[in-house]
C-alpha cells in the first residue's frame, strides 16, 4: 500500500510566493488605471465584477499575506538562502563596482521619485490621467462624495427644495425613503447606482446636469460661456470677495485654495452668493 507523499512545505510557500506575487502586479495596474474615488461611488464601478474597494481590499491583504508567506519561504530555505547569500557576498567583493553602482542606482532611483522629477513623475501624472479619464459630467457627481449625503443634506448643498426631491422619489416609485438614508444606502435597496438613483427623479436630474454637474473641471471662461454671463462681470464680482484666482485654472483648484466649494464661486459668479460671501470673508 502506497502512502501518498508527505507535504512538502518549500514548495508550498514557494508556489504562494509566486501566486501572490501575480496577484499583486494585477491589483496594483487595475488600481493604477481605476477611477477616483468619488467617481468610482458614485457610478459604482467595477472591473471583472468588483469595485474599486474590492481590489483596493485585495491587493492590501495579499500585500500583507506576501510580507508573512516570504517569511515563512524564508524559514524553509534558509540554509539554501544563506549558502546563495555567503556566495553572492564572496563573489560582490570581486564585483566592487558593481555593487556600488547598484547601489547608487537604487539610492538615485529613491530620491527622485520622492523628489517628483521626471520621468518617475510622468509615470505617476500618467496615472493620473488615466484615472481622471473616466471624469465627466455623466460619471462626476454634482458634489464629491454626494452618495454619502442624506437626502435633506444633498437637497441643502445643491439648493433643491426637499418636499419636491422626496415627493419625486416616491414618485418614481423608489423604496425606503428615508430622511436618515444616505444616498448610497437608498441606491443599494433600490439595486441602483447613486447616479442611476438622482437620475430617477427626471426633472431634478436635468437641473442637476445643467447647474452643478462638471463645474470643477472648467475654467472661468467655460463657466461663463456655459452660463452666458459677461467675463468681464464674472471677474468683477469674484474680484469683490477677494478671491485668489487664474483665468486659466479649473474650479476645483480655485475652491481647494480659497477653502470654498465649486458652488459657491459659481454662485458668486451668477451673482446669487457674492453678497453673502462679501461677509463672511
């Protein structure tokens, strides 16, 4: 009678090195390519059936299971490991040069990437462009991480009137409204994403799309000309609540700066929230 072979732990951990390893090098160019965060909510994307969270939760645990499965490689094969490590050594004495301008190279490697120069940048704004490919006014929610609103707190912050949006919801037949729900927890009971949800309510939908959707990402300019309002009186009311800014520059950085949201310098910009701000600062 044959016994079946004893488990043979090297090759175990061996084997979990290499698997997790290809786990690791998929989850880090699926999240390098992945939308931002509020875009990723608020669509509720997903690449091979999980969302962002989900790989984000894989490649985080696997990166933690590789640290504990190379230790254990490490233990069975260590008198492998330090027979190949006392010939490296032996053999790095002869290879000063090399040694050293590995060394160097890494050293070198380390420091501009912390510095931010290029091409180790462009690797990164790279990425940023790809993740900011997927920003549009059909994927942007009309303020970030709206889906984490309630629905009294998202009718405040984009100047909805509540008794209509909740009439409208019941309207369309959407379940557990509740004052208390976020917008992610009614769009989950009502097997919707947060943005198929607002889309639910078709008057307040249209509204949002041409009021408040997309502004962060358009100049001064572009808000103008998609309001029909003078340049030369947009820049004069901004100019009256001394706001730092640059033609040139998107909303979202102008907002971050002055410690405002998108909306308020847009409603500045119409002229409904320059009196108000006028004040404030």
């Amino acid at each position: 009678m044959t016994h079946p072979a004893k488990f043979n732990n090297k090759a175990f951990f061996s084997f979990m090195t290499v698997f997790i390893w290809l786990i690791l090098v998929i989850t880090g160019i699926v999240l390098y390519f992945s939308p931002p965060g509020r875009v990723a909510h608020w669509i509720e994307w997903r690449f091979l059936g999980l969302t962002k969270e989900g790989w984000q939760a894989v490649h985080t645990i696997f990166s933690f299971t590789f640290i504990i499965v190379a230790a254990f490689h490490l233990y069975f094969n260590w008198v492998v490991f330090l027979s190949y490590l006392k010939s490296r050594v032996r053999a790095g004495i002869k290879m000063r040069r090399e040694l050293m301008f590995s060394s160097l190279l890494v050293l070198v490697m380390f420091s501009l990437i912390i510095l931010e120069v290029r091409p180790f940048k462009s690797v990164m704004d790279f990425g940023e462009d790809l993740s900011n490919s997927w920003s549009n006014q059909q994927t942007e929610p009309p303020i970030p991480h709206a889906e984490l609103l309630t629905l009294p707190e998202y009718a405040e912050k984009t100047n909805l009137d509540l008794a209509k949006l909740l009439q409208t919801f019941e309207d369309a037949g959407i379940q557990g409204i509740d004052a208390t729900a976020t917008i992610e927890e009614l769009a989950r009971i009502n097997r919707l994403s947060p943005r198929e949800l607002i889309q639910q309510v078709d008057e307040y939908s249209d509204k949002i799309s041409a009021e408040f959707l997309g502004y962060g990402r358009m100049t001064i300019p572009d808000i103008c000309a998609a309001l029909k309002i003078e340049e030369g009186v947009a820049i004069d009311r901004l100019d009256k609540t001394k706001i730092q800014f640059e033609k040139t520059e998107i909303l979202k950085n102008i907002a971050e700066r002055n410690d405002l949201k998108p909306l308020d310098i847009v409603n500045i910009i119409k002229g409904d929230g320059e009196t108000k701000l006028e004040v404030s600062l």
